[in-house]
C-alpha cells in the first residue's frame, strides 16, 4: 500500500518596512515555517515564495500590487492546488485593514480548499473552522480588529509628528533628506551647499539660459563625465533627459521646499503638495536666471519640441526593449526624418556602450510576423499570466493596423523585457513568468557612423 501523500505547504512572508529587513524579521517567519512544515509533516514548498518585504498590509498594498495578490491569484487558479496549507506568522501579517476587508482575504483562501494556518498560535483556518468553530471565527476578527486599530493609531501619530514639524519648518529642518547640491550638518542642524555640486547644477542653468535644449545639455554633460548628483547609494551612471527637464523648473534652486502628504486612492500612492516653505535650502540659481529658463522652456518654440517627461508610445517595445550590451533602454531615433532606428540610450545620449543601430521596421515586422507562433509553442500552458493577455496579444499582432498603445500595453503584460542583440541580428523574449525565447535573424544590424539626431 503506497504511502500516504504529504500535503504541500507554502509560506507567506511579510514586513511593512524596509528598515525591517535589517533585524530578525525574516530569518524568524522563515525559521517558524520550517519548523511547522516539519513537525506536522508538510511539505514546504519552495518552488513558489511570496515575499512581501518592507511592503504595508494597513491599506491592503500588499493585495493589491505585493505578492499577496499573486498568492491570491495563485490559489484561485489551482497553482496552489486545494488542500494545500498556506504558513503566516501571524494574521496581521496577511491583513491590517478594517476588519470586514480583512477577513475576506482569509475567506478567499479558504473558500478555493487551502487552508491558513498561524504559526504564532498554531492556529488552522478552513472553511469548516470559520463556519463550525465560534473561537475561530471570533479570533479571526479580533485580531484583525487590533492590527487595524494599532496601524489607525500610528498613521496618525505620524501624521500629528509631521504636522508639528512643518510649523518649525523655517526655524529648524524637517529632516535631514535634501537635494543633492546641499548637505546636513547634524552639528549646525542646517543645510550647507556642496559648492561642486552647486557648480554643476549652475552650469546647467547657465546652458539653458545660453539656448541649449535638454538633449544638447545631456549629452555634452555625459560626453564630459560630468558625475550625476541625484539617487544617494543609488545613484545614476549617467545623465538623462527627463532628469534634465525636471531640475531646470525644481524650485529647490531657490531654497523652496514643498512638503507632500501621501495617501492611497484605490490601490495607488497619490502625493498632494502642501504650502511651499521659502529659504529652507540655501539657494544656488537667482530668481531672475530661474525665472529666464521658465520663460525660454514654455515660448511657442520650445513647446512645439514636444515633452521628454512621458512621451507617446512610438514603437510597440517602449518600456520592453533592452541592450543586450549594458542593459539600457533601446529608444527610437531617426537620421533627418527618414529611416527610423533603434539605439541604446547611453549611445544616444553619450554615455557609453557600442555604437550600434537597428533598423525599426525590421524589428517591428518580426513581431508582427513571428510571435504569434512564438506564443504558441514556447508559452506554458501553467502560467500565472491569463489566458485572456495572451488572447489579445494574438489578436493586436494580427490586426492590418498595429495599435502600437494597445500592442505595447498587452506585450507588457507577459513580457518582461527583450533584449536586442545589435551585433548577430537577434531578439531574446523574457518572459514574466520565467524563462526565454530568442528569434535567430531578426532584423540586419546597422551601424552608423555619425551622431544620431533628436527623434
């Protein structure tokens, strides 16, 4: 007689802030699900980890856009099969919203035949626990009730913190977070300008009030090593235009600050600015010089130029295509008009890589021609992606006339990038739910020898 079949266990780890991931938090929910799986017999498997780590479950961020969600799904459409025991420390880990939203996370779960076990208390949800069992029920919704009123209670405490803050905002810094042309002093308690990197962002006005545009201001900065100011630890390799565009109408070049508050709306963080608080950075650009560059990006000239900050989709790999070389973006380019390309954005903006093109057209017809097929015979049929974004991808790429918004859109959906191999012709497709297929021949490799213009 065979032996009796273990059922598969899967853990769920969460914590809500990143400075978490320093201290015991992980190891201790990692060590609590092994010790589980084990003493009960339970297979812990390991192929499929949800992990949300520095992510908050108070406004259900976690469900909605975390690995929460994905484990949800995961359960709904059988890849976490029925019977299987989902591993939480506890249930405020899954859930710290109102008590009536948290509790249909855990009914969703238990309702598809998984149940959830707490390793806190060691407490088992099903469905026969929550519907049989009173203490069951009622220990569920207490300690969703507790988790949110704790999460209630610090939200705005924090918020009262701020609050006071921003009344002493001219007097004393709100914190030590600043632009990257000043610094803190913890001594003084005062922001000091970093006077090499004030002499950059300087020059960057000066080349603005001279008529250059943001793509010639880029790439003479990059093509002269100028070192970038802006991400801390991390930091960009290199100067981009939308960056450029956004620092020439910062006002924190003349000392304003523009504190936010943040909050959710439908699953999404919206920031509202709040009263402007003057003279909280020292300044490094003079009103009248801040004032020129605005009038000169807004004059019908300038306008007409178009925008670098989101521009329109223009071919169907925006936000997809790679260099297979350095990993940037591949964007499109054109020589006066005519033949459009595809080049890596550090070529184009003088920061490096090969200097190697592709012909647009030649990509875009391979898609078109070949992905269908692709689709069919490389993507698996056990995958998270549904099989209506695979449905309308087939459909996009057959219709007479490419929606490139629409194509794009859908591509995104289950790819995660492709690579362009600018030296041997090929595209290397990733997608989201692992693995790759690479297209041989895709287009005929391209070289040009003098600067590509502005698209």
């Amino acid at each position: 007689m065979s032996a009796k079949k273990r059922r598969r266990a899967f853990s769920y780890l969460r914590f809500s802030s990143p400075a978490q991931a320093k201290g015991d938090s992980f190891r201790r929910q990692t060590a609590l699900a092994a010790d589980y799986a084990r003493a009960h017999n339970l297979e812990l498997d390991e192929s499929l980890t949800f992990h949300d780590l520095g992510v908050s479950a108070y406004r259900g961020v976690n469900s909605e856009t975390g690995q929460l969600g994905t484990l949800l799904h995961a359960v709904q459409c059988g890849l976490i099969p029925k019977n299987s025991v989902i591993l939480v420390e506890s249930l405020d880990r899954i859930s710290r919203q109102a008590a009536r939203k948290a509790l249909r996370v855990i009914e969703s779960i238990v309702e598809s035949g998984v149940s959830v076990v707490t390793l806190n208390d060691g407490r088992e949800y099903t469905v026969e626990s929550l519907d049989n069992d009173p203490i069951s029920l009622l220990m569920a919704l207490l300690t969703f009730i507790r988790a949110n009123e704790e999460s209630v209670m610090k939200s705005q405490r924090l918020a009262a913190v701020w609050a006071a803050k921003r009344v002493t905002a001219s007097t004393r810094p709100m914190t030590s977070r600043c632009p990257g042309w000043v610094t803190f002093c913890v001594q003084s308690r005062r922001f000091i300008i970093l006077a090499e990197h004030a002499a950059i962002i300087r020059q960057i006005f000066d080349a603005a009030l001279a008529g250059d545009g943001i793509l010639s201001i880029t790439r003479s900065l990059n093509a002269n090593n100028v070192p970038t100011l802006f991400g801390g630890s991390r930091r960009a390799k290199y100067w981009q235009a939308p960056g450029i565009s956004l620092l020439l109408k910062n006002t924190a070049v003349l000392g304003t600050f523009t504190p936010h508050i943040s909050r959710q709306v439908n699953g999404k963080t919206v920031r509202t600015a709040l009263e402007p608080i003057l003279n909280y950075y020292p300044a490094v650009v003079s009103p009248d010089d801040f004032m020129r560059v605005q009038e000169t990006r807004i004059s019908p000239e300038n306008l007409a130029k178009g925008t670098w900050v989101n521009p329109p989709i223009r071919n169907i790999l925006a936000y997809l295509g790679q260099c297979s070389h350095c990993q940037s973006a591949m964007i499109i380019s054109s020589r006066s008009g005519k033949t459009r390309y595809l080049v890596c954005r550090k070529v184009y903006l003088k920061a490096g890589c090969q200097f190697r093109t592709v012909r647009y057209h030649e990509v875009e017809d391979t898609i078109k021609q070949r992905l269908h097929a692709v689709l069919i015979e490389s993507f698996p049929r056990k995958s998270l992606a549904t099989q209506a974004s695979l449905d309308r991808v087939k459909s996009l790429m057959a219709s007479p006339v490419l929606d490139l918004t629409a194509a794009n859109t859908a591509l995104r959906t289950i790819i995660k990038s492709v690579f362009i191999h600018p030296d041997d012709g090929k595209l290397s497709f990733n997608w989201k739910h692992g693995g790759t297929t690479v297209i041989e021949s895709a287009f005929v490799p391209t070289t040009i020898r003098h600067p590509i213009e502005k698209p």
